[in-house]
C-alpha cells in the first residue's frame, strides 16, 4: 500500500472512531436531560433570606406533608443543579428536600440566582438559612448532605448551639477551604449522627474522612469507596448505587419520615 492510501485508510479510521464515540454520547446526554426534566417536574422553585439577608434562590421536592426535610449543599464550582436528581429521589422516598445556590452562585433559569459576592467562608449560615426554611415547610426533623466545600458548610452549622440537626451526611469534604473550617472544635460539638464519604484516589478526601470519623462523636460512620470521583460526581460515577444506597440508608435510620 503506498504512503498516500495508508494516510487515508488511518484518517478513515480516526474519524469512524471519533464518529463512534460521538454516536455513544449522544443517547447519555439526552437521558441526562430526560432526568433533570422529570426531577424538575416534581420541584417547585423557592427563595429565602440568608441570616445577612441575601435572597437564595432554591428548589424543593417531595411531599408537601412531609415532616422530614433534607438539605442538599452543592460544591465548587458546581450549583443546586448537581442535587436535583437525588432531590427527586429523596422526594419520592418521603423527603421534603431543598436544593439551593449558595450565595453569588447564579447559574440562572431552573438553577435560580442567588444575591451577594461568593463568600466559602460564609456559606455555613446559607445551610442555617436552608434548614430554616424547611422548618417553615412544617418540616421538623431535618438532616443535611453536602458535596466538598458544602459538606464542610453542613459541619460547621451543625456544630453551632441551637442548630438540632439530626444527621449530617459528606462528600468529598476538605478540612478547610477560603476560611470555611471544620477543625477538632467544630468536629467535636457535631451531635448529629454523621456518615463520612470519599473516594480513594481523590487526593487527601480519603484520609480527611477517616479523620473526621476518628474526631467525631458516635453515631458516626466512614465509608471509603474505589473511585476518584468528587462530592455530587460520585452519585453518577461507577460507585453511584453504593453511595445512594448508603445515604438513603442512613437518613432513614437518622431522619426517618414517619
């Protein structure tokens, strides 16, 4: 075969490959928006006022009735969005369940737009203000489940006097990020029963888990999967049903819904 014909063949199957993949991409990007449509279809949009009064914008799913109410954290860079599928999930198990964007988070549309400068090290008192909200809902047993820097959001709330959390649930959580903290202090007021979640190979998310379980009071519980996934990915990634499976399990033992 001479040079020319080899080029040409190799290029024909470049672009048959490149055409194969694409052809796979397409059916997963359109059952993605199959999901996010009919998660969106059981929400209604929502907006409160942050503790400094900023409005955040949110969504919530489930029940109107419902008297257990989950706070979903969202993490960075990402917004509400990233919860609405397991919102629904949530929702249809029971749950009153709130998404919302943390303050200067403004994705816009059916993500909403939440007021104010991006603040980490601020975002604690929009969980305080989400758990509020739901409390007006005629919520009254409410557990939190944040993703990385929403997870450490959840941690420092439910550490403060007053907050009666019942379960706190993480994702990938740091230890610190832009000023936002969850040290021995804040790991050893946390009374609500608390389910630590990482991958094993997304950097040092494994290890701050294990030691968020070890400077934390009982019920406690740390499951390290095999992934490099990172907060909210996990729900979709090849540990998506582990994962699912153990949050559910765990709220129903901690929040039940009835």
């Amino acid at each position: 075969m001479s040079e020319p014909a080899r080029l040409r063949s190799r290029l024909g199957l470049a672009v048959g490959s490149v055409a194969a993949a694409f052809v796979l991409v397409l059916p997963a990007c359109h059952q993605a928006e199959q999901i996010r449509e009919q998660a969106l279809a059981h929400s209604r949009a929502v907006s409160f006022e942050s503790i400094d009064g900023l409005r955040l914008d949110g969504r919530i799913f489930g029940p109107e009735g419902a008297t257990a109410g989950i706070v979903l954290a969202h993490m960075k860079p990402s917004d509400q969005s990233s919860w609405f599928d397991f919102a629904d999930q949530l929702g249809e198990l029971g749950y009153r369940a709130l998404t919302f964007d943390f303050r200067g988070y403004c994705p816009g549309g059916d993500a909403g737009c939440s007021e104010g400068e991006r603040d980490i090290s601020a975002i604690w008192q929009d969980v305080a203000s989400a758990a509020r909200f739901l409390r007006t809902e005629g919520v009254r047993r409410v557990g939190l489940v944040g993703a990385s820097m929403g997870g450490t959001a959840s941690l420092v709330y439910a550490s403060q006097s007053g907050a009666d959390i019942e379960a706190v649930v993480t994702l990938s959580a740091p230890d610190a990020i832009e000023g936002l903290t969850a040290g021995p202090e804040v790991l050893q007021t946390v009374e609500a029963a608390k389910l630590f979640l990482a991958g094993n190979v997304d950097g040092n998310a494994a290890a701050t888990a294990q030691t968020f379980y070890d400077e934390t009071l009982q019920p406690k519980r740390v499951e390290i999967l095999t992934t490099a996934d990172h907060g909210t990915d996990i729900l979709d990634g090849n540990q998506a049903e582990i994962a699912r499976n153990l949050i559910v399990g765990w709220l129903g033992q901690h929040v039940p819904v009835a």
